[in-house]
C-alpha cells in the first residue's frame, strides 16, 4: 500500500515533467476560470457590502419629548436597545443637535430665533435583516407606541428604492454568478479531460499490461489535485494583487475577505480533482 | 493452458472466428498462419481476454469466460503477456521505464523491480540501452523492450502478435531467435504470423487460419 503510494506519488509528479507543456496549458486555463470566478464574488461580495452599508446609514431617528426627564431619556433608550431590530442605538441631545446644525449649515440659529428649536433625539442603526421597508414601518408603528416618542422619521422612499434595486440586483448577480460557475466547472473539467485525452494511448497500454483501474487512475488524480491547487493559490495571489492595485489608485474601495481568497483553492483542488477521475475513467472504460 | 473449443466471435452480426478448437499446453510453441485479416489477431485478443466468444468455450490459465469478472482481467495479463506488431510501448518514458511498469502494476518491491528489469534487458541484448527514450531506439530494438516488458513477470504463456511485422528479415530473425530461447526456458508461445517462411523454421505446433476458420 504504502509501495504504491510512494509510486503513485512519483509517477504523478514525473508524468507531470513528461508532459510540461500540456501540464502548464491546464494550469493557465483552469488559472484562468479561477480568475473570472474569484473577481466576479469579489464584486458581488463590495457590492452588497456597499448596499449594506448604504442601508446601514439610513438609519431611524426617533424624538423624543422634551418634558423626558435624562433618568427617562435613559430609561427609553434602554428599552429600545433591547428590541431585536435594533442594532445600536444613540442618544443626540438638543445641544448635540443645535451643533450639528451650526456645523452643516454655518448658522446659528438660536441667534436667528431666540432659542433651540432642535429636539433630542436617539439614532438607531437596524439589525441587518430588519432593513427592509416592511420592518421599518413595523418598527416606526411600535417605537410611536412607547410613552415619550414624539416622532420617528426614516427615509421611507430611499429605503423603498435601494430595497428593490438592490434586491433585483443581487438576484441578477446571482444569476450571472451560477452562469460563471457553470460555465467554469465546464471549462475546468473539459480542459483536463483534453489533457487526459492525448494520453489515451498510454492508458490503453497500461491496461495491457496488467494494470488496475485504481493503479492507473491515481496519479492522473494526483497532477489533477496539483493543478487545480497550483491555479488555485495564482488565481488568488493575483486577485490579491489586483485588489491592492485598485485600492492604491481608488482608495480601499474593495475589501477583501480571506474566505475569498480561499474559495478558488477549494473550488481549484476540487474540480482538478473531479475533472481527473472523469476523463480518466472515461477512458478505461472503453 | 489455453483451451477454446468451437469457439466463434462476431462484430455486428459479421462473423470473424468460426469453430476455432485449440489446445496450448505449458512449454508448447505455437505457431498460428494466415493472411491478413484472417481473424489471427483476433484470436490472440480472445486469448488475452480482450474481447470474448460470442459462443464457444474459452479457458486461460484458470480464467474461463463462465467464471472470469472484469476484476480478473490485470491478474490474468499480468500471467499471459502480450506483444505486439507495433510496440504498444509507453511513448514517454525510457525502456528501463517500461518494463518496470508491469512490476510496479503488481505491487513488487522496488529492489526487486530493480533486479528483474535489469535481468530481463540482459536476457534480450538492451541492458546498454537501458535509459534511453523507447521513441528513439529502432524497430527491432523497441520490440525487444515489448517482449521484455511481458516477460518480466515471468508469464506462463507469451502471445505474440505479428512480432516481427514491422521489422527487416535479420532483425526478424533476431526475434524469432529470442521467443525461442523463451520458450525453451518454459513459457509457452503462442505467435500469429502472415510469413510462412518464419513458420518453417520453429518448432511446435502449426495451426493455419483462414477467412475466420482452421483450415489445418
């Protein structure tokens, strides 16, 4: 068993040397599929975060009455802390507010008319599945039913607009992702079908020769599992490189999660090794 | 070693074997004549169990078409060896190379792989040649290789199928020298031939085949 390993092993490695040029095409092809798969999620994944984050920052704005003593501010706040769609949730009072005010439009408008207008206020930031607009408007109906809320305001059309365009778009990304990971796994497995294909004679004469099915198939496993690994860590060191470029130029507008980088390893080894067993059993079968 | 007993195989309704009876026993040099497309390679494949009977009886060593399963196959082959009018060498590796691919196919050990090559290319004159790429040795010397890629797992019968089809009279000669040196140390031969005048010369049985059947 353990002869067999070491020969497999070796033998893999040497028909690897054998047939270089052919090995280093299905590197580059399968590289290549990688490639388009890894950048398409990595878009898709800026793109939802950006939406996310979009969403995140419309957030809810509740005030409050301004007879609320600060232990019943707190105590109101605390309450809506504890509800589930609240992600954060963050006290601004009227003199934060009245500052705010001067610094986004250069006017103090107590001057203007005597005194601070602006009542406080506490800024939630929604729990992620709860940014929806049918949530939203649940939570505005609950939140004006606690004692000391005067009003809640949202931006209700945004919320509406980016909820259905983000919700077709990433449905068109989903689509287009299956597409490409379709059309991936085709062209992977294909590629070393091909490669296995210009050894069917050698394949054949092994069979005459006495050798087994397993014997003859594991080293073609083998230099399938290399390839794809192989593709695998170029497809995402280069993606990595590509990110870091577009980042230096634009200004971190791309994240880039170490999942990420490992999903074309996962997906390489796995196909290298699928698209291997198929041609070559294609072959001694016939 | 080897029986079929009325033994037909046809391809698409075409009959190509028809009532083949033969007998091969251990040490038995087996010659069998005929034109080309007489069916002589096909019946060296029934024997190799390539292909199999459409009716008849066929027994190889243990093996018969009743009992045998597709598991039993690289047992049997690596008992009958096989060569053949064009090689079927390993294109991309050296002579040491493949010969050693039908030990390391059986799981022997690397010493002994190591042993029996180097005896076997002794045995048939190519111990010089060794390493080199069986692409760049000539016809009679890749033939040497096939028949010492068959032999080193020391066969109890060697199929040889037009073995010197491919090659000039004195490397032919050189061959049929060689499978009857085998021979004489015990394995059976069993060889298809189209050259009567090859068949003149060797010892043993003379079955000649013709159109699918024995006409002698």
């Amino acid at each position: 068993m353990s002869l067999n390993l070491v020969y497999t092993v070796r033998e893999a490695f040497k028909g690897l040397k054998r047939h270089r040029f052919s090995s280093l095409m299905t590197m580059l092809s399968i590289t290549i599929s990688l490639i388009i798969l890894e950048g398409f999620l990595v878009l898709t994944f800026n793109l939802k975060r950006g939406v996310d984050l979009f969403k995140q920052r419309l957030g809810v704005e509740i005030f409050i009455d301004s007879s609320l003593s600060a232990e019943e501010t707190e105590k109101l706040r605390n309450r809506i802390v504890e509800l589930k769609e609240v992600e954060k949730a963050v006290f601004v009072s009227q003199q934060q507010a009245l500052e705010e005010f001067k610094a986004e439009f250069e006017e103090d408008i107590v001057k203007i008319i005597g005194e601070n207008p602006l009542p406080a206020s506490i800024r939630l930031e929604l729990a992620k599945s709860y940014r929806t607009t049918r949530e939203v408007e649940k939570l505005e109906t609950k939140l004006l039913s606690f004692p000391g809320v005067e009003d809640v305001i949202y931006h209700g059309e945004i919320f509406k607009i980016v909820n259905r365009y983000s919700r077709i778009g990433m449905m068109i990304l989903m689509a287009l992702f299956l597409v490409v990971l379709f059309a991936s796994i085709l062209l992977i497995t294909n590629t070393l079908r091909l490669t296995i294909l210009s050894q069917q004679r050698l394949i054949s004469v092994m069979q005459l020769v006495g050798a087994t099915k397993g014997f003859i198939q594991r080293p073609y496993l083998i230099q399938g599992l290399f390839h794809g690994l192989a593709a695998g860590c170029i497809s995402s060191a280069l993606i990595l490189f590509l990110v870091e470029v577009i980042n230096t130029f634009y200004g971190d507008v791309l994240i880039l999660r170490e999942w990420l980088l490992l999903i074309p390893i996962v997906v390489g080894l796995f196909m290298g090794v699928l698209g291997s067993y198929i041609g070559v059993r294609k072959f001694l079968s016939q | 070693m080897i029986e079929l007993k009325d033994v037909c195989y046809s391809v698409k309704g075409e009959l190509i074997l028809e009532d083949i009876n033969l007998v091969v026993e251990a040490g038995d040099f087996v010659s069998i004549l005929g034109p080309s497309g007489a069916g002589k390679s096909t019946l060296l494949n029934l024997m190799h169990m390539k292909i199999f009977p459409v009716s008849g009886y066929l027994r190889v060593i243990e093996y018969n078409i009743s009992n045998v399963s597709p598991k039993h196959i690289p047992l049997l082959r690596r008992k009958v060896g096989m060569v053949y009018q064009d090689f079927k060498l390993l294109e991309d590796r050296d002579a040491y190379e493949n010969i050693a691919f039908a030990l390391w196919a059986t799981g022997v050990r690397r010493k002994t792989i190591k042993k029996r090559v180097l005896y076997v290319l002794a045995e048939v004159g190519l111990s010089h040649k060794r390493y080199s790429q069986v692409t760049k040795l000539s016809g009679g010397e890749q033939q040497r290789v096939s028949i010492a890629r068959a032999l080193v797992n020391e066969p109890y019968i060697l199929l040889a199928d037009e073995p010197t089809g491919n090659l000039d009279p004195e490397t032919s000669h050189e061959i049929i020298e060689l499978l009857k040196r085998i021979n004489q140390k015990g394995t059976a031969v069993v060889m298809a031939t189209h050259k009567s005048d090859i068949v003149d010369t060797l010892p043993g049985i003379t079955y000649r085949l013709n159109q699918g059947r024995m006409v002698e």
